[in-house]
C-alpha cells in the first residue's frame, strides 16, 4: 500500500536533489522513502536506547519497570477517586 504526499520545499533544493538521484540511478520518490525509513528506524533505536538506559540506571527489568508503572497509575486513579489527588498549582 502507498501513500501520495505532497510537499513544498525550495525548488533549487529539489533541482539539485533531482541531479543527485539522476546520478545515484534512483527516483526522487526512492529518496524520499529511503529518508523516511531511515528517519523511523533512528527515532525507534533512540527511543529503545533511552529505554534500555533507563532500565540499567535502576537496575531492573522491562517487566519490573511495566509492573511498577501500572502499580503507580492504579495508585493515582484510586487517589483520584478518592478525592486525595490534588492539581499542582507550582507553590509548595
């Protein structure tokens, strides 16, 4: 399945990257879908690196720090219910 997209963007920016794709041998459409790959695949690996970094700063697993989450938000919406959750208004 594909998806048409259109863009605007400086016309002697797309002039210049016309002659590199001439050059290279590939369409401008094959760049644009190599960037996107690429641009998803770092913004994946950055977010799983912080994850990773997370994990190891306290010691514990994904499944340890998915418990203690759902524990937290359990412990929330309960004060929530409760009335014993108040908004933070900045001032202590």
């Amino acid at each position: 399945m594909t998806e048409q997209i259109r863009l605007r963007i400086d016309s002697r920016l797309a002039d210049e990257a016309h002659v590199v794709c001439r050059e290279i041998g590939i369409t401008p459409t094959a760049a644009v879908s190599m960037f996107f790959s690429q641009m998803v695949r770092k913004v994946a690996w950055t977010e799983w690196q912080s994850a990773q970094l997370a994990l190891e700063e306290y010691g514990v697993t994904l499944a340890q720090a998915t418990s203690a989450e759902d524990s937290a938000l359990a412990e929330i919406a309960s004060a929530r219910k409760a009335g014993r959750l108040r908004t933070f208004t900045g001032k202590l």
